[in-house]
C-alpha cells in the first residue's frame, strides 16, 4: 500500500485546476443504461471509484473508453441486470445501478453496498421509494431484489433528503408511466446535473435544483454527452489547505471550479480570517494572519458539507481558540480525531460534536487514513505541521481525489507518494 511523505511548513501558492466531480460522475455512468447508444461524458476524473463503477457497467455490457478526460460509454445492449457483490463491496455509490435497471427493464438483482468502513447509512429510501413506483423489493442473501412489469408514477416523500436515494429514484422515474413527484428531494449539484443530463436524453424533468422535482414519464430516452460539473469537495480541500498552510504574502487560485457550489465554505473561511476573491470560475485564497475560531454544523446542501467537516476541524486546531463542530449528517465520522492528536490536535468527541482546542503548533508524526475526506484532513494538518508526517493507506485518497500529491506540489508542498512496501 503507498504512503505520503509530507514535510511540513512550505506555504503554498500558485495555481491548481480542480477537476470533475467524482459524486457527479458516479451518478451520470450509471444513468448510461437507461438508453443504447454512445454517450460522452467529458471532464471525467481519474479516480479509483470512476474505474469501480466501470468495471461493473462492464459487466453488465457496456464498453468504457477514454481520451484525456472525456470518457465515453458504448451502450450497445444490456447483458446482465445484476450487480455481483464483488464489485459494489467496492463503492456504496454501485446502488445507482438499481433504478435505471428496474425502470428500463423491469428487474434488478444488486448487492447492498458497501464503501467507507463508517457510519450506518441505509438504503431503505431507496427500497421504498421504488416500491411506491409499484416494484416488489426483497432482500435475499445480501442482495435487493426487484421486479415490476413497468413503473407507475407516485407521490413519493423522503423523511431525510439524500442524495443517493434521489438520484436512484429519479432515475427510475423517467421511463415509469405517469407523473412523479419527488419531494424533499436532494438539492446537491451533482443532483442537478444528473437531471440535466437526463433531459439531454428525453427525460421530462420540471423544478431542477429545488427541493421539489416532478417527473412525466416516456417511452424511452436516447443517448446524449454532458460535461461533468467541477468538484466542490476537492475545491473546498484546496481553499482549507490554502487558509491553513498558505503564503500569507501571497495566494492559492483556483480555476475551473464553481464559486456558487461552495457559498457555505467561503462564508466560513472568511470568517476565520482568509481573503478571498471570487470570479464565474475560480477563486483565490490568502489565508489569515491568525486563524480565528469558527464553529461549524453541517447539513443538507445548501449547507456546510459534511465532507468538509474534518478538513475544518483541521483547521480549527490551529486557530487561536476554541471551537464546535456539530456533524447532523453522520454522528459518527470523527475517526480522523485520533490521528489528528497524534499530530498534536486537541480535540475532544462527544456524539456528533466536536470541540477543537486551537494550537498553533502541529508536530509531524505517522498517521493512519480511514476514509477518503479523514485522509484528506491528515494531509492539510501535515502540510502545515513542523517536521514529517507520513499518511498511510492513502488508497482512500485515490477514491476521490485526482493525483492530489501533484496537485499539492505544483503549489510548492514538500509531498511524495511512496509506493510498494507494505505498511
């Protein structure tokens, strides 16, 4: 397994390009089999989860190729209408795959995903909202399995607004026959841009980025390309780095990113003290003189994410006082806190809450990722701690975030991936 080595201290400036994003990728490949055809999907990142998701589309038929950043998805023919264990074990996003089945071909065989080893996340949303489009769901030997002749439209209300079980039901809804009505539906980015995807493809979609989506479903869709939307949360991970190891003479830009996307997160950085300046695509990043204490509570977009929490608290262990983190999204994704003492954080977990002792020093030392946004959050507190830090099992960082060691060394990080010994 490969390791970052950081060495700590060097202040980052210049210019990085943010890249797609990988939860809007992981939605538009899957809406790929709702019709035949070629379909284009330009700045696609290179991620271990991207080449999770082909590798099961293929195996259901469909054919990847790619050229710079622009993948390309043959669908000449669905194959198999089942998702075998040993690809979703991979990746909780492979649950996407269960409503384009059930809507295009009336039947679905998909394992119950797997993905980050934390944190309860259920997919009962899916299931019964799937069931209000008139499918029969039963689990059977680990696997969700679903029939209908043809969908019906419905009615369909989620207690909690998620991401996945929108995107699953949206998709599903498309070719049912009849009107659905998704409320409290997920208002994320990367829902939107699935949506105007599938419009590209023929789907009758009304009240896209609201809360409120109607659906009048067709007889069938047809191929399209899209460009995929840049990535919040790598953008939000590059404005904490900046604001915490940054030149403070100087600024960290970003291009190709979407300002609008991330409105929570400069309200927050300014807050503590950055600098920033906004355009239609980029931003820049001055941090503070002194990192000020900020608190924090994520929720639904709009909202701050909850996959920025632990790159906040980051953060705020180096502000000048104390500060609350209250994650309302998953209550139990602190497993970074541990790590991030061993760099010389101080901060305490009761709950869903986190309370941060700023310090102004962080010391190097070794740490262990366990998942992709507490990997993330131990390479910023490396960057700026003193001495060297090493960042183990950084395959989780591969998931979500595009050759971030060299994104970070084009800013001047002292960073380097060691790969083939066995930690």
């Amino acid at each position: 397994m490969d390791k970052f080595v950081i060495n700590g201290g060097r202040p980052l400036a210049g210019t990085v390009i943010i890249g797609g994003a990988k939860n809007a990728s992981l939605a538009l490949m899957p809406a790929t089999l709702l019709a035949t055809g070629s379909f284009q999907l330009r700045n696609t990142p290179v991620l271990r989860d991207v080449t999770t998701m082909s590798r099961l589309l293929e195996s259901m038929g469909l054919r990847f190729s790619r050229q710079d950043t622009t993948l390309t998805v043959e669908n000449a023919g669905v194959t198999s209408r089942e998702a075998p264990y040993e690809h979703v074990k991979k990746m909780r996003a492979s649950i996407y795959v269960l409503g384009p089945l059930v809507g295009r071909f009336g039947e679905a065989r998909v394992s119950l995903p797997g993905g980050c080893a934390w944190g309860p996340r259920p997919v009962n949303l899916h299931i019964e909202g799937l069931r209000k489009l008139g499918a029969q769901i039963d689990l059977d030997g680990g696997y969700i399995i679903a029939k209908a002749k043809r969908l019906h439209g419905a009615r369909i209300l989620f207690d909690i607004s998620s991401v996945g079980a929108t995107g699953n039901i949206l998709m599903a809804a498309v070719l049912a026959k009849g009107s659905t009505i998704i409320e409290n539906a997920a208002m994320e980015p990367e829902i939107t841009a699935l949506a105007e995807f599938l419009v590209a493809m023929g789907a009758k979609i009304h009240g896209i980025g609201t809360g409120c989506l109607e659906i009048e479903g067709v007889d069938e869709l047809h191929s399209a390309s899209t460009t995929t939307i840049p990535d919040r949360i790598e953008a939000g991970t590059f404005m904490v780095a900046a604001a915490l190891a940054g030149d403070r003479s100087k600024s960290v830009r970003l291009e190709h990113c979407q300002p609008r996307h991330i409105g929570s997160l400069i309200v927050k950085l300014e807050d503590a003290g950055a600098r920033l300046k906004l355009g239609p695509d980029w931003v820049e990043v001055t941090p503070p003189e002194a990192i000020t204490p900020v608190n924090a509570t994520t929720a639904i977009y709009p909202g701050f994410p909850t996959d920025m929490q632990a790159q906040w608290i980051s953060l705020m262990s180096m502000s000048t006082g104390t500060s609350i983190i209250t994650d309302t999204i998953y209550f139990d994704r602190f497993a970074h806190v541990p790590e991030l003492a061993r760099l010389g954080a101080n901060v305490t977990v009761k709950e869903n809450i986190a309370t941060v002792f700023g310090s102004p020093r962080l010391k190097g030392a070794k740490v262990m990722s366990t998942d992709l946004r507490a990997s993330a959050s131990l390479i910023l507190a490396g960057l700026a701690a003193e001495g060297t830090t090493e960042v183990l099992r950084v395959y989780h960082l591969d998931r979500g975030y595009e050759a971030i060691e060299k994104k970070l060394q084009g800013l001047g990080a002292d960073i380097s991936r060691v790969a083939g010994e066995e930690f």
